[in-house]
C-alpha cells in the first residue's frame, strides 16, 4: 500500500479468489502521475541544473501539486460496478499533503466526519463530478487504509485494552496483511437490488418471500450517525425527553445502526416497493431472516475485511477486533 511495500493493494488485484472478477496482476509499475502533469515535472526536472536558485524555487512555488506528487492508479473492490457509467472502478488516489492534514486537527470536521471527506476530494480523482458520500461503505474504508498507507507507510502503531487481564499495550501492525482480506466485486450477481429469501417467513406464511436489496453507501452511515447524534442530544436536554428515549429509542447503538441500515438496504418486498409496504415488514423480521440479509452483505460487500487479531503481551490471550482508528493513524511510525 506503500511506495517500499512487497505486498500492496496498488495493483487492485485478487489472489486465490475464484468468486471475484478482479483482473489480473500487472508487472507493470503502477507509480504514475497524473495525465497533464507529469510533463511540468519533466520540465522542472530537465531544467533545474541551468535555472537559477530563484527560478528553481519560483518554478517549485508554481507547480500543480499533482506535478509534484506523485500518484498510483488504483482499483476500487466495487470494480466500478455499482456506479453509473463507470467500467472499471480506477481511481487516481495521491498521499495526504500538509493542507489535508490540517484538516484533522480541526475537531469540529472530526467529529462529523467531513475531515474524511475532504481528504477524499483531495486525494482521490473520482469520475466526472462525483461526491465522495456516493462510494460504497467498501471502497470507502478501502481507500481509507489505502490512502493513509500511501502516505504514512503501512506500519500503524495503536494501543489496546485487554479485555481478559485489563492491561493495555501498543502494538504495531503491518496493514500489508489487509491485502488478502480485499473482496472484489462479483458481477455475477447482477445489478442492484439483490434478491435475499427470507427462510423464516417463507415457511410461516407457506409462500416465498424475499426482499431485494442494495449495498450501503457513504451517505446512508453519514445519516445514521447524525441521526444516532441527534436522538442523543434531544434525549439528554430535557427530564420528558430521557424519559420518553427509554420507551421509543434503542439503547444498543449497534442494534440501531442495524435497525436503520436495514430500513435503508431493503428496497421492495417481492419486488413491491414503498416504504408503507417495506418499514413495517423490517419490524416484524424473524432474526433468522434478519441473519440471511446479514449474511449475503458480509459475503458478498465488495471491500476489505479490518479485523485484526492481537496477542496481549501480558496474558497471551488473543483478542479478535476491528483495526482501531485512533489518534495514531494518520501518522508515521518513527
């Protein structure tokens, strides 16, 4: 994922994944620059010996950043599939500039998670005029991880909490690893909504039922959470507030997020659609048909799998967790 790297994800392709349609790995060096650019730092380059100190640094100064920088061509998990009029998912992605980094030390962008937008306009060159809340969930972390690794290297340092002995620890870990967890597309699925049979109902009502489905975008977690956000404030400004919370709002954030994912991913009923038909059905779901939709999104996401196990240093216990965010991330390792 990183200039030095042996194993990365620049190529974007799949090993030992019969099930994808990833393409096949390329010798080819994939340390391009961007098309327009690179002849500007050609010319820099060329001239630089006969320039002046003063015309070397003006030059420097009045350079397009991409000229300077460079960029690798890099293939989404998504392959492009689930976006309009886009063949192959390719993107140009380039490392994180002082102007980005900037924007995570502003709290306010942290927090509501426009930092991680911004740096997705910065560094990454989508088709056309595309936003980057329209990316799938997967291809989203995917250049997360990408871009962070292309920029700071792929060794990330973190602190953990054993859950068995309550000692916490750093650990450094090699995202390297992340690359055999990449899931690519399958197109044999087909296009968007996927159908999902419901075991449970199905059987109850002597007639299959299923539900078609899609995948999650970047804007569907942005309105969860801000709605998660919201519900928090309004159930904490007010006595009848937090009492009516304990009656009408989950107190498990991870069942809401289910709960409000489904309402999102679940588009018809038999391939009738409108939410009067869909919203009632998703409350009356048995778990098990709740557990057939969850298991065909976790098999078939494109994406990249950021579960990690850890041996605590202290008790040797491992412990299996989502690769942590943390204030570490976006930096280097010394």
């Amino acid at each position: 994922m990183s200039n030095e790297q042996e194993v990365d994800l620049n190529t974007g392709s799949v090993v030992n994944n019969s099930s994808s349609d990833a393409p096949p790995q390329s010798n080819e060096s994939n340390n391009k620059y961007i098309p327009g650019y690179s002849q500007n730092l050609k010319n820099i380059a060329s001239l630089s010996k006969e320039m002046s100190n003063e015309e070397f640094v003006n030059a420097l100064a009045a350079a397009p950043v991409d000229s300077l920088i460079k960029s690798e061509e890099c293939q989404l998990p998504s392959l492009g599939v689930y976006y309009p009029g886009w063949s192959n998912g390719m993107v140009m992605v380039r490392p994180m500039t002082q102007s980005v980094e900037k924007v995570f030390a502003n709290k306010r962008l942290v927090s509501s998670g426009q930092a991680i937008d911004v740096m997705f306009k910065k560094c990454v060159e989508l088709p056309g005029d595309m936003d980057p809340a329209e990316l799938l969930v997967g291809d989203r972390t995917f250049l997360l991880y990408y871009i962070r690794c292309l920029t700071y290297g792929n060794l990330y340092k973190f602190a953990m909490t054993c859950p068995h002995c309550g000692v916490q620890s750093a650990h450094t870990y090699d995202m390297n690893e992340l690359y055999s967890t990449v899931r690519f597309t399958n197109r044999n699925l087909g296009a968007e909504p996927f159908r999902v049979d419901l075991p449970y109902l199905s059987s109850q009502v002597g007639r299959e039922v299923w539900v078609g489905v899609r995948f999650l975008r970047a804007y569907d977690v942005n309105d969860i959470v801000n709605r998660q956000k919201f519900d928090k404030r309004l159930t904490n400004s007010t006595v009848r507030s937090t009492n009516r919370s304990r009656n009408n709002f989950s107190s498990d954030p991870a069942e809401t997020m289910l709960d409000k994912s489904l309402e999102r991913i679940i588009v018809n009923v038999n391939g009738i659609s409108g939410p009067n038909i869909v919203n009632p059905l998703i409350s009356k779901l048995h778990s098990r048909d709740n557990a057939a939709i969850r298991q065909f999104l976790a098999e078939n996401t494109p994406g990249i799998d950021t579960t990690v196990t850890i041996e605590c240093p202290e008790c040797q216990n491992e412990v299996t967790m989502e690769l942590p965010v943390s204030d570490g991330f976006f930096r280097s390792v010394e």
